[in-house]
C-alpha cells in the first residue's frame, strides 16, 4: 500500500480519512487542531496530500488552500464546503 494513502478497510469518515492521510505522510501521529506544517507536513507532503485529496474526492487544491487551513479540523470543513451535495 502506498503510505500516502490511508486505511481503506472499513470505509471511514472523511475527517477521519484526512487524519490517517495526515498521519501517513507525515509519519507520525497528527492533531487534528494543531497546524500541520508545525507536525511535519514539508513542501513535498503538501503535494501528496493534495494528491489523495484529489483521488478521494475528485477536486483540486493548491498550496494556499492547504495554508489558509492548516488544520485538519480547518481542511476537513473546507473540503466539506466544496463538495457537491450527496457526494
């Protein structure tokens, strides 16, 4: 399995989901209210959680996105945000 994905099995919660992505590419355990740039998260994890973001739901983010919600907590919502109903 590609460490930048998370658990698959069973399916989980899309907070929970973007904590195990945080958590796999940073290596370690993650805050879900802590900055993720401060737990580990480097120039190089922000492209590959960008990555899984797109593969699990289909949209784009960029950089700024990632530091305007430097939370899991803040990039969960926003991600929730963008999603189209029902998905």
């Amino acid at each position: 399995m590609d460490r930048t994905e998370p658990r698959q099995d069973p399916p989980i919660d899309d907070l929970a989901w973007l904590l195990d992505a945080c958590a796999a590419i940073t290596d370690q355990p993650v805050d879900v209210n802590a900055n993720l740039f401060e737990q580990g998260l480097t120039s190089l994890g922000v492209v590959r959680l960008a990555g899984a973001i797109q593969r699990r739901h289909g949209m784009r983010l960029g950089a700024v996105d990632l530091l305007d919600h430097p939370t899991v907590t803040q990039l969960s919502a926003m991600i929730a945000s963008r999603k189209e109903p029902g998905v």
